[in-house]
C-alpha cells in the first residue's frame, strides 16, 4: 500500500534572504547596523584625523587643572583655586537644584490651574485659560529674562530696608527680603548638629540625612497602619479611624528630631548696607527657577485637565450618589483614575525643565553650562570632551529621571485581573 509523504523542505539558498519572509527582516536588520557602525567608525576615525592636523588629542586630563574663576552661588565648597572638575560639580548640583524646585513648583501649580480650569465658575475658568494660553505661547527665555529684568529693575536695593522710615519692607512676617541683588531668605540651622560626613567631593549633613531616614521610616509606618485599616474594612466592613494615628506618625517622629537637634531659623538682618545672618540667593536663580516654572505650570496644567477630563463622567455621578463631596470625589475617585493618563506627558515636562535649565547662561547663573561648558571649554580649548561630557551627563540625568517616573507610572496604572 502506498503512503503520503511530505513535499521535501527546500535547501537554503542566499537569496532567500532577500526573498524569503522568514530571513528578510533579519537581513535589514543586520545590513542597517553594519551600515550605523561603519558610520561610527568613519566619524570617530575623522575627529581623531582632525584632532592631529590641529595639534590635539583626546583627554580629561584638564578637569585637574586649576579653575581659576569663581562661582556666585555654590552648595559645597568651591573656590577659584579648585579644579575645573569641583567647578562641574557645581554647576552639576546648581543644575539638579533649579530643576527639582522648578519641578516641584511646576507640579503643584499646575495640579492647581489645572483643576480650576474646568470649574463651572466663569471667571476662574476663563482666568486659567488666560494663564494656560499665556505663557505656553511665548518662549521660555523671554519669561526667564522678564522675571530677572523684575528682579533687577523693580526690586529695591538693601539700603532702602534701612533707617526709620525704610521705602521697603521684608514679606512673609519679616523673614524674607527682596533687593535687586539678592533674595535675603532664613537660614535653617542647628543648635546641637550632628556633624558632617566628608566624603571627599563634598560634605555631608548628618542632620539631614536623620531627617530622611525619620521621614521615610514615617511614611512606611503609616502606609502599614493604612494597609491594616484596609484589611479590617474588608473583613469586616467598617474601617477603623486612622487619621489621629496617621498626624501622629507622619509629624510627631520629626518634630522630636527637630527639637533634638535644636532647630531653628536665622532671619536675615540688614547690617551696613547688605543683609547677613540668613541666605542670599542670587537674583539669576530666582529668576530661572520663577521662568521655568511659570512657563512649565502651563503645560502640566493642560496635562492634569486632559486627563480629568478622560474619565468618565459616571465615576462623578456614582461617587455623588454614594454621598461623596466634590473634593473628596476628586482626592480618591477621578486623580487615581486620571493618573495612567497624566504620569506618561509629565515626565516629559520634567525632562524639559532639566534641558531647558541650561538656559540659564542667559541670567548669569552657572549651572552646568555656565561651567563645563561655558567658561571651562573657553579657557581649556577643550570643545569636543567638554561638549560630549555635558551631553553624557544630561542624558544620565534624564534617564534617572525617566526611569523613577517610570517605576511610579507602573505602581498607578490599572492592574488588570
């Protein structure tokens, strides 16, 4: 009796991988990156062929060298006889601060608009829509030089806070001063301090890191105490009271440490003609950190009011027919849900106030760019290594920032079951 066989598999031939499906993609692929690493080779082999016709090579060797220039606003030590290294550092730490407080401010203003945005009042949802289409239409550099041109221009100098009848006066109940050269504002100190740990780069506050670590371990204890609520709401149906517990967790362990570590303010006080005592932070900050996060409060209010508006108007309904309030409503049933919407855009907001802080060499403050590569690649010649440390550094900058956004974005979303 006779059997079916199968028709005999074809042998491989090289023009199956132009012809056959199953080899094709895998032919581009391998083609596209040869052709991407032959790029590389030619770029890489040409600077260097450059390099030599200009009598130059490749090194880091500068960042040792003597910096000779000083630095008006620095976080750790830092003076015109350190390195060009100590300099980037600095200008690495003026450019995280910027960004975190632009951040920081951006976000909680933005929340703010973006929620009035779609109150039924007419006045304040036409006033935010006034502000939204305002300042995310006009180009961050000029908000950024019209708040330093306020701060230079309108603010009064320190010796107008003297004498018996001073023409200005300090804000928030005499504790901060605001002169065309500097924003006097308290200075947190500590009675019976800690110390410091020197970790070679720079110094640091045993002080602060107590606080985190109290801060955090706050936060742990009161999300059990939250987590067990939960659990007895779902044995039992009733959720026991937690809030008294939660103030007392979240405020008490900190308010002990301060009082350990004698915490308190220094105001700043005008002797002669400047204010001592407190922080001077320079005008050029003030007016990046002010630029950046008006500018950026436009877009992240859109954001927050798009992703309001992308959940469903039932949830609203349901959560008024259960009795909640409209805060309430909002706290725990629309800002969770809208969150999966509003997380992915925001990081790239915080993304773009970290590029867009190198803007900050328009107002004097060195930052990154003011140093590494501002006065740093002027005075060592060095444009290629300056240039592309920069880029590797803001690029390791945006990835961490990506990646925690990331990690938060994925606790947020919907968990399918």
């Amino acid at each position: 009796m006779a059997t079916a066989t199968g028709a005999p598999k074809a042998s491989f031939r090289l023009s199956m991988l132009l012809y056959d499906t199953r080899y094709r993609s895998m032919t581009i692929q391998v083609v596209v990156l040869l052709l991407f690493m032959a790029g590389v080779a030619w770029l890489v082999d040409n600077t260097i062929r450059n390099l030599e016709t200009l009598g130059k090579d490749f090194s880091y060797g500068f960042l040792w060298n003597r910096a000779g220039y000083d630095i008006n606003q620095t976080l750790v030590q830092y003076s015109n006889d350190s390195t060009h290294a100590r300099a980037m550092l600095v200008g690495l730490l003026n450019t995280l601060l910027v960004a975190f407080m632009s951040c920081a401010a951006a976000t909680v203003l933005g929340l703010i608009i973006g929620v009035l945005r779609l109150s039924p009042n007419w006045i304040i949802g036409r006033l935010t829509t006034v502000y939204v289409e305002v300042f995310r239409n006009i180009p961050v550099l000029l908000w950024i030089l019209v708040a330093y041109a306020i701060f230079t221009e309108v603010m009064p100098p320190p010796n107008a806070f003297r004498g018996d009848t001073p023409t200005a006066s300090m804000i928030l109940f005499d504790s901060v001063a605001l002169t065309n050269r500097y924003t006097a504002v308290p200075d947190p100190l500590f009675s019976r301090s800690l110390g410091n740990i020197d970790l070679g780069l720079f110094l640091v506050s045993v002080d602060l890191l107590a606080i985190i670590v109290v801060i955090t371990g706050s936060i742990l204890a009161n999300r059990a105490i939250l987590a067990r609520a939960t659990r007895v709401q779902n044995a039992t149906g009733i959720r026991p009271v937690t809030w008294w517990k939660s103030l007392a967790v979240l405020v008490l362990p900190l308010l002990l440490l301060l009082v350990a570590l004698g915490f308190h303010v220094e105001r700043p006080q005008l002797r002669g003609f400047n204010f001592t005592g407190g922080i001077n932070v320079s005008n050029s900050l003030m007016a990046l950190w002010l630029g950046l996060t008006l500018y950026t409060t436009a877009f992240i209010a859109e954001i927050v009011r798009a992703g309001i508006a992308s959940v469903s108007h039932g949830q609203t309904e349901a959560a008024f027919a259960l009795g909640l309030r409209p805060g309430h409503t909002m706290r725990l049933v629309i800002l969770p849900q809208a969150l999966r919407v509003i997380v992915p855009p925001l990081i790239s907001q915080y993304l773009n106030i970290t590029k867009n802080s190198s803007l900050a060499i328009a107002v004097g403050y060195m930052d990154l760019r003011g140093t590494l590569g501002g006065i740093t690649l002027n005075q060592t010649g060095r444009e290629l290594e300056a240039v592309l440390l920069m880029m590797l550094i803001y690029l390791a900058i945006s990835l961490v920032i990506s990646g925690v956004m990331n990690l938060y974005n994925n606790s947020v979303k919907l968990k399918e079951r």
